[in-house]
C-alpha cells in the first residue's frame, strides 16, 4: 500500500530517467521539490536492461513494455491497463498527469473518459512548431491536442506561446497556468574544474581560444546547421564546440567538412545531464538560433553558467531573451546575424558583462526549481477533491 500524503499523482510520460530532455527534466526538478504527494509513473521501457519496477527520487517508476524502442507505441494500451492495477493500491485521492500530448498521455485521455470526476493535469511542454502540429502525421497531433486541452480539468503551460497555441487548439484561458521549467543554479555555477580542463585537453582549446557553445538535439527545429554556417562569417577566430546527437549528427558534420570547418568544429555527442556544466564554463558564447522552441531550458542552463547568449526570440524564448538585456536577439536562418552577434560578444567586454549579470539575476529570481515546484503545489492541491 503506498502512503498517504495530499493524494497520489499518476504521471503518463513517455520516456523518463535515464532518457533525459526538457519534459523529463520537469518531473525530476518538480517532484524533487514537493514532498506532500505521492508520485507514480507509467512510461515506456524501451531497454531490456532497465527494471520494469524501480523508485526513482519521489518517483516509482513503472517501466511498460518489452525492453525495445517501439515500445512507446504501446503506450496508449499498455498505460490504460497498468492504471487499473496501481489504481487498486493507492488510498486517497488520485491526480492524472499527462506529461505533453504523446503516446502515454493519451491512455489518461481514454481513462478521463471513462471516469469524468478523476482529475486530469496536462502539461504542454512541446518545442515543434505550430504548423508541425496542425498539420504533421496527417493531423492525428492537432485531433488529440484539441481534445486533450478540452477534457483537461487544468493546463500547465511551459511559456506563454504554449498558452496562446493552448487557447487556439480550444481550451479554457481560465484553466490555464504558465508555469516555467526550472533550473538547477547551483549545479551550473559549480562546475568541477578538472573536468573542464580535460575537456579543453580534448578539443585543444588553449588558453587563448574564444569558444561557441551549443548543448542540442540534432535536430532540424534546433537550426544547428545555421549556427555551423555563421562560423565562415566570424572576424574573430574561434572554435564551435557541439554537445548532443540526434537524427541530422552526420549531416551536420559533412556541412563542417564541407565548409573547411573541420578542426573549428567539433562534435562531443550525448552525453549524461550531470557531465554537462564543464562543456559551458569552458565557453565564452551560448549560441542556439531555433527555428521553434516551447521554452529553451538549455538558454536559462546557459545564464546560471554565467555565459552570454545568442538566440532567436521565438517560441517560449521571447519570455525571458530581452535583446540587449538578457541576451543578444537573431533573425531566423541568418547565418550572417549570428556571426555578427557573436562578434559584438567577443569585442565588447561591457555589453557582455551586463547580459551575464542580467540573465543569472533572472534565473535565481524566476527559474529556481524551488519556486517553480511551489507553484506546481499549489496547481496540485487545487485539483484535490474538494
């Protein structure tokens, strides 16, 4: 029988720990930081190495499937029926969850349907582009964004461009909360300084190099390849160092070899979210000009580090990157654009300083994992029965 605190939250994600990306980040961050509820998760398992059953933090984790990538697509079955077995052992009141609109969320759909009193939170969180989701996969992502933004009892939006793209899909601004992900300040501002230098040792950065820094999926929304394209551009000599992997790694490294960047360019590949802090405090700039972001965590990670940074203001991002206070503003597609901001950053050692100072007085003030998982508390408790 699990514990009874407030009540129990089933969360319906459909990948967690050890996959890592901005939705995953938010339940660790969150569920981290309030204490009074109980947390169950049903997700995918997709490796036959991970255990089916596992506490993970405030979390227990079930992991459904057969231990293969494909696994995800049996979400929207294999989450509807575990619920009725976990249902069974909690006492209390219960929470549904669903963690963006994907394979998982949709069995908490289907079980709202069947019992309309159990609450349901949804959380948008998503980075691809509006048009993406009106129109991609034949419109099936449009059809359950609609409907799930109208059965939800609640909608926690990451940015107020998820809020708008929320009211436009129909759902109620009433019932709607913009609820930022967080940050961990201490972990960025500490960095190990031996594991930095072993980094600079790797790429054979010296101590007279100024380096760019990107941490992205390699992926088309992400616009890593404008930012390899801006390199040929810059006055000021510099190296491009690219941490994560994704579906366009290769095409990526042939746009760099391509155009004779090969040697400036260099790509780290995925790697786990603690080792990430000393790939940015070996860096000068933070570059990463999106074609769509539902919010960007990896800009705010970038200001806790005490770096500078250069983004598109779309999506999510125009929240928080005010030009020329919080961070230096592009154009879309620009290559030029971003090598000119870049250069503006490595020449202007004030105009830096004050986007440092800027952006880590507004993550400490907005983006601390403390406050944002007090206002996800307060979200939780007004959902409980009254």
């Amino acid at each position: 029988m699990l514990e009874k605190n407030r009540g129990t939250i089933i969360i319906f994600s459909t990948a967690y720990l050890p996959y890592l990306g901005g939705a995953e980040t938010a339940i660790k961050g969150i569920t981290d930081h309030v204490g009074d509820f109980n947390f169950v998760m049903l997700t995918a398992r997709y490796a036959r190495t991970l255990p089916p059953q596992q506490q993970v933090g405030n979390v227990m984790v079930y992991r459904l499937g057969f231990g293969f990538p494909f696994d995800k697509f049996l979400l929207p079955v294999s989450a509807f029926i575990k619920f009725f077995s976990v249902r069974k052992e909690i006492s209390g009141p219960v929470i549904l969850w669903a963690m963006m609109v994907s394979y998982s969320s949709l069995a908490a759909l289907f079980i709202k349907k069947l019992y309309p009193a159990l609450p349901l939170l949804v959380t948008l969180q998503e980075g691809d582009t509006e048009e993406h989701i009106r129109r991609a996969r034949f419109g099936l992502i449009a059809f359950f964004w609609k409907r799930m933004v109208q059965r939800a009892d609640y909608i926690q939006t990451i940015s107020n461009y998820l809020k708008a793209l929320a009211v436009s899909f129909g759902a109620h601004e009433d019932k709607i909360a913009v609820v930022p992900n967080g940050v961990d300040i201490a972990m960025f501002q500490n960095p190990d300084p031996m594991e930095r230098e072993d980094i600079k040792s790797t790429f054979g950065i010296t101590v007279d190099d100024k380096v760019i820094f990107t941490d992205s999926r390699l992926v088309h929304k992400n616009a890593v390849d404008v930012l390899i394209q801006s390199m040929q551009f810059l006055k000021t000599p510099a190296k491009l160092v690219i941490l994560g992997g994704g579906e366009e790694e290769e095409k990526l490294k042939s746009l760099a070899r391509s155009l004779g960047l090969w040697g400036r360019v260099h790509f780290v590949g995925a790697v786990s979210f603690e080792r990430i802090p000393p790939y940015f405090a070996i860096a000068h700039v933070f570059a990463r000009p999106s074609r769509s972001e539902g919010l960007g965590t990896v800009f705010l990670e970038a200001m806790a580090s005490g770096l500078p940074v250069v983004a598109t203001r779309v999506g999510g991002i125009q929240d928080f990157l005010q030009d020329g206070d919080t961070g230096l503003a592009v154009n879309v597609d620009d290559a030029a654009d971003v090598a000119a901001k870049i250069d503006m950053l490595l020449a202007d050692p004030v105009l830096r300083q004050r986007l440092v100072t800027n952006g880590r007085k507004l993550v400490e003030e907005k983006y601390q994992w403390s406050n944002v998982a007090s206002q996800m508390r307060e979200l939780f408790l007004s959902l409980l029965p009254k």
